[in-house]
C-alpha cells in the first residue's frame, strides 16, 4: 500500500517543537538552526492546510490539529527508535519492572495495559504492587508509582494526577430521600486505613460540603482503598473515594454521587525513579504513554 506522506524532516521539526513549546528549544534539541525549525513546521501546515500552533508571546500552544498529531508522531518516532535498538542491540530485553499501588493498578492501570500493548508490542511489563517498593536496593526495579505528596528524598519524582474526592454508594442506598447530616448518620461510613489511622476523607469532605453533626468515628475501615469501593458497590455503606478509581462503576450505575459535591484531595500519584537514574528507552516510553493516558483518557476508562 502505497503511503502519501509529508516529509520526514517536516514531521521531526513538529514533533520536537511541539514537545519543547519552542522553535529555539527544538532546534538545540535537532542540532539545527531555529528558521530551520520554523521553515520546516511552515511547510508542514502549509502541506496539510491546517495551523498546528497558535504563535505569540514568545512561545508556542498547539492547535486542536497539533493536539491530534503530537502523540501519534511521538508514539511512532518511539516505536522506530525502539525497533532500530532492538536490531542494532538483539540481545537488549525492552523489560520494565514497576512497582504501583494495588488500587491504582487494579482500577487504572490495569484496564489500560492493552492499549500500551498494541501501541508497543514487543514491551515486556512486570508489575509487582508491594506496599514498600524499595526503590533504592531494588536494583531489577525501573520505576514506581507512589501515592502522596511527592516528599521522598529517596526519589526523583513526576506527578501524574491529583485525587479528586467524592462521596459515593448504591443506588439503592441513595434513593431519592434528602441528603443530609441526618441521612448520613443513618449510614455505615466506609473509610481507608493509613497505617493505624484513618485518612481524613470523611472530614474534608463533608467540610466542603457544609455538611456538620456527622459521627465520622465509626463505620468500617479498610487497609486498601479497593476493599472500600468493593464495599460500597455490595451496598454495605457510603465511602470517599477518588473519582480516578471509581469511574467505571459509575460509568456503569453501580455507584452514585451522594452529593455532587467534588474536593481535591492533600495526595496524588507520582512516578518515582532513582535519584540521577539514566531513563531508559522503555521507562520513557513509559513515561510518555502515561502522561497521554492522563491528558487524554480514552472513553470507558
């Protein structure tokens, strides 16, 4: 099948302009002058009749059109790049060791681990999801994804997203009766442990929800965030939870808002790796589908 396509060095100037937010930064980037940059770009729009980036104030912010061709060129650049090592090195295993917590990987990672597989077919993925990676004496380790505030002196990390905290249950506990201090009372509260104590969910929700008189002592509490959601789905009680990690069941109306009320939450989760660790291919393969999955999350997940 024959492939009409723009120039390569087009699609490379795009590619890393795009990635830099910057002709200048780009060109550093391809041993090339910054008008061979710009040039290059100019003849790729021109080619394909649309803008990819909005110019101004000294800085680049892509179109709608660039939004749509960024990551399938970064995706596809990657892929060539990993198959040309992979010949010019056959005895070099393209393996990623990952450690991440059980939740984030039951309920995020997980159902998204195909599409990584169709996109990078030859990535062999070890996942482990220990409560202490280990990061530093596990020298098979790659990477981790921790929870938190991102405050690890043993690390450098990324942050990948924030939680966003609802309060959600069945719909039969729901209803369709008024929700208040009263209703909640009435309520098994479900919470998650951290270490011998409670996360403060509860409390910083029904704050912001100017909610009060709530007994938030009580209730079930659970060592994994997953054990609570399974709770809440089997009707056991009311749990806080991050919209991240409950989609699908809300997706499906197996959970339900008790308000619509929304808080971000004081943790997020972090991509963490060795201080001064030389990324790999494969971890900045990795790196690079996890912040497209964030940006841009595909429908039903």
């Amino acid at each position: 099948m024959s492939r009409t396509l723009p120039p390569l060095n087009s699609l490379k100037a795009f590619e890393a302009a795009a990635e830099c937010a910057s002709f200048t930064l780009a060109a550093q980037r391809l041993c090339v002058t910054q008008s061979a940059v710009s040039r290059q770009v100019k003849l790729l729009e021109e080619q394909l009749g649309v803008p990819l980036f909005q110019r101004g104030s000294g800085h680049l912010r892509l179109t709608d059109a660039g939004r749509r061709l960024q990551p399938v060129l970064r995706q596809s650049f990657d892929r060539i790049a990993w198959t040309v090592r992979g010949l010019q090195e056959p005895d070099a295993i393209p393996h990623l060791r990952l450690n991440a917590p059980p939740t984030f990987a039951n309920r995020w990672l997980i159902p998204r681990l195909g599409r990584l597989k169709s996109l990078h077919p030859d990535l062999e993925l070890s996942l482990t999801t220990r409560a202490d990676d280990d990061l530093v004496g596990d020298e098979n380790l790659d990477a981790a994804i921790r929870f938190g505030t991102g405050e690890w002196s043993d690390a450098e990390v990324v942050h990948l997203m924030q939680e966003s905290h609802i309060a959600v249950c069945a719909p039969k506990l729901r209803g369709s009766r008024r929700r208040d201090a009263l209703d909640l009372n009435h309520q098994v509260l479900l919470h998650v442990l951290w270490g011998e104590d409670r996360f403060h969910t509860w409390d910083h929700w029904l704050s912001a929800a100017g909610i009060e008189g709530v007994k938030t002592s009580g209730g079930i509490a659970f060592d994994l965030l997953e054990l609570a959601i399974h709770a809440a789905v089997n009707a056991v009680g009311v749990t806080i939870a991050d919209r991240h990690m409950v989609a699908r069941e809300l997706d499906r109306g197996e959970l339900v808002s008790w308000l619509d009320v929304e808080v971000t939450g004081h943790r997020s989760y972090w991509l963490a790796t060795r201080p001064h660790q030389v990324e790999s291919a494969n971890l900045k393969l990795f790196r690079q589908w996890l912040a497209q999955e964030i940006e841009d999350p595909p429908v039903g997940l």
